[in-house]
C-alpha cells in the first residue's frame, strides 16, 4: 500500500513534499504502527532543525540581490574580457559567467532563470541559434551544485554529518573539471557549426569593465576564501556575500532600488519555505524507510552484484540518473543518502565526499532531462523555446557531463586531494 501511495501520488501531479508526508502517513496507517503518529511531528522539526539549513536562504537571498542589483551584469562584462575574443565569443562569456555565478547563487534553478534572461537574447542578436544559446545556459547551471557554495552540498552535509566547509572544498576540482569539458563541447560545436568569432574588447571598454567588475568578483572571493581561509562558516560566508550584494548593488553600481527590497525578500522566503518544507517532509519519509530496515535490504542486494567501488559508483550513477529523471534534485538527496550512503562507506569503503560530489551532479542532470526536467523547461519559459529543441543542443554537454562523473567515480583523489591540503 505505502508504495502504491508513492506513486499515485507522484504520478498524480501532488506537490513532492505533500507525496512524502502523506506516503509516511499511509505505511504508519498500513502497519499499525499508528503510535508513530505521535512522534511524526517531532521528526518533521528534527529533519530541519539545523544550523548548516540557514545558508540556503541566505544564498538564495544573495542570488536575488545580485541580480536585481546589476552585479550579474558586471560578471558577464568580465567574462567578455576573458574569453570574448574566441570563436563562439559569447558561448564561451556565457559559460565563464555561469562559473562566476556559480560560486555565489548555489541553486541551479535560480542560475539558470537568471542567465537565461541575461545571455540568450544577446547570443541571439549576434547569430547564434536559441535552442543552442538556451542550451549553453541550462548546461552552465550544472556548474552551480558542484562549484561552491551549493545548496545541495549544504543539504548533503546536514545529512551525511560530514563538515559543510570541507564538501565545498570537494567540489572545486569537480566543478573546474566539469567546465573544462563544457569548453571543449563549446570548442566543438563551434568549429563544426562556424559560429562567429567573437571581439575582443577595446582598451577602454577593458578598464571599465575590471573597475565595474572586480567589486563584483569579490562576492565569490569572500565565499570560498572565508571557508578555506576558516575565517567565516558556509552560513556566514552566505550572510557576508548577501550583505556584499546588497551593498554593491545600492551604493557601486546604484541599481538597487530600496523600494525593491520587499520584492526580493518576499521571493527568497517563498522559495526558501517551499525548499525547507521538502526537507521536513524528506525527513518523515527517510524516518520511515529507516525503520522498514531499506538501507540494509539494499545493501544486500547491490553487494550480490559488484564488490568493486568503481562499479558500485557506476550502477549508483545509472540508478539515479532514472531518480533524477522523475523526482526533483533535492527530494531525491533526502531520499537516496540515508539508504545509500551507509552501503558506499561501509560495502566499498567510498568516502562521504566522492560518494556527496557524484550523487550530486548525478541528480542535477535530472534537471535538464524529460520527463520532468525543472530546468529544461525553465530555460524554456524564459526563451520561448520547446523544451525538446533545447535538450537536442544540449546532448554534447550531458556527454561531457557523464564522461566527468565516470572520471570522478573512477578517481577519488580528485574529490579528496584539496580537503587533506
């Protein structure tokens, strides 16, 4: 029964949060176990009752502020003076600006809204195809969970008990890794479809755009710098960089108006409750499948298929690609690592931060792959393209993005070498 509820439920178009409560509700019912009612709500405050949780709102918050208050705009402008003189100038500035981004938004559904509305009208003025220019920026959103900071890392964090600080480290290696080969696939693409070259910028335009923008490279800085430099933690670094976004966008650049503010915070706590809503509902459904013993019944049944940690982390990859395919990123974090993550560090001695980096990425791709694809059709919505169109252009980039899962799943080192520096 409990599983026929899951899928009817989530077949049946209910909110993901709702399908988790109410699936935990259904097996307590089914079981007769019906004194768990009593502890359901203390699990639903447990699952969030976490000091690591507060840097979600905060770096979606930073996100918002950046946006409304034209530091986006200085990081493309940047971008442009690294690598707009290329072949296929400005898929190169969009990808670059994905990377900066990336480091400060931590949300690949907020990245990708955001750059789609500041980079696919541009590429189109100047002769690039939309499927192909929406395809670059839903790609570029890929970058966003595993450069740090990242939502999901915050969340893996909180779960796997394992320092938030040190699964940011991890993922710097990954993340650079991932964007080298977008390049590649950018490089490619390029030549074979001779898209223009692009123009470098004048002397001038040089000079304006390093004074405009490496106020706004600081952002990223203060981030990652207070959590290597162990001067500030993920929470405050997200506080920091919102308190930077702020005042850069009022006093810098002056584009943020104070009247807007209401709109911005409104807009994060929205998002921030739905987010924090899912994480309690995850928390109910994680309390149950621990009690049913699924974690030990799992690792049962994958250690009769492989003893090879590589393999193991292969199969975990085709596994939830499918996941990802049907279920959004983080509900699907919250529902695989209790389970998983005791088989990959006891079965296969794999450890919290390879497992953390490969279950990740592995999931976001979910984001731009039918049927559900938040970010395909986010990408869509703010293009006017069909979603179909866009996944077409971005194959060469889901390949890039396989080929680099295999390539971290076969190598521990590059998740693990930064963290023991």
């Amino acid at each position: 029964m409990t599983i026929a509820a899951f899928v009817l439920l989530l077949f049946g178009g209910v909110p993901i949060a709702l399908v988790l409560g109410l699936t935990a509700m259904v097996y307590i019912q089914a079981s007769d176990n019906t004194v768990l009612f009593e502890s359901y709500p203390q699990q639903l405050f447990s699952a969030i009752e976490s000091y690591g949780l507060l840097a979600i709102p905060l770096f979606m918050l930073a996100g918002e502020l950046m946006n409304e208050g034209g530091v986006t705009r200085r990081l493309i402008d940047l971008a442009r003076l690294l690598v707009g003189g290329f072949r296929g100038g400005l898929a190169y500035i969009n990808l670059v600006a994905n990377m900066m981004m990336a480091s400060i938004v931590g949300s690949a559904a907020s990245q990708i809204a955001i750059m789609s509305r500041a980079m696919v009208p541009a590429m189109e003025a100047e002769g690039y195809d939309r499927p192909y220019s929406a395809a670059i920026t839903a790609a570029g959103g890929l970058l966003s969970p595993i450069i740090p900071p990242s939502m999901l890392f915050v969340l893996f964090g909180v779960m796997a008990q394992v320092p938030i600080a040190e699964m940011f480290i991890a993922g710097i290696l990954p993340g650079l890794l991932l964007g080298l080969t977008f390049f590649l696939a950018i490089a490619v693409v390029g030549i074979r479809q001779q898209y223009p070259k692009g123009r470098w910028p004048s002397r001038s335009e040089a000079r304006r755009a390093l004074v405009m923008g490496l106020p706004a490279l600081g952002i990223p800085l203060i981030i990652i710098g207070g959590i290597l430099l162990g001067v500030a933690t993920p929470t405050e670094s997200a506080a920091l960089a919102s308190l930077a976004a702020l005042l850069l966008g009022r006093f810098l650049y002056g584009e943020l108006r104070l009247a807007c503010l209401p709109a911005v915070l409104q807009r994060t706590a929205m998002n921030a409750g739905l987010v924090i809503m899912l994480i309690a509902a995850a928390g109910v459904f994680g309390w149950v499948v621990t009690y049913e013993r699924l974690p030990q019944l799992a690792a049962a049944g994958i250690a009769a298929l492989t003893t090879d940690p590589f393999l193991f982390l292969l199969l975990l990859v085709g596994v939830l690609l499918l996941v990802g395919m049907i279920i959004d990123g983080i509900a699907a974090l919250i529902l695989v690592v209790p389970i998983l993550l005791p088989i990959a560090e006891q079965q296969f001695g794999v450890s919290p931060y390879q497992f953390g980096v490969v279950v990740c990425l592995t999931l976001v791709l979910g984001l731009l792959t039918p049927p559900v694809g938040a970010g395909l059709y986010i990408a869509s919505s703010m293009t006017g393209t069909p979603p179909l169109r866009i996944f077409r252009a971005l194959l060469p980039f889901l390949l890039a993005s396989l080929a680099t899962l295999v390539l971290l799943a076969w190598q521990p080192w590059l998740t693990e070498w930064l963290i023991s520096r």
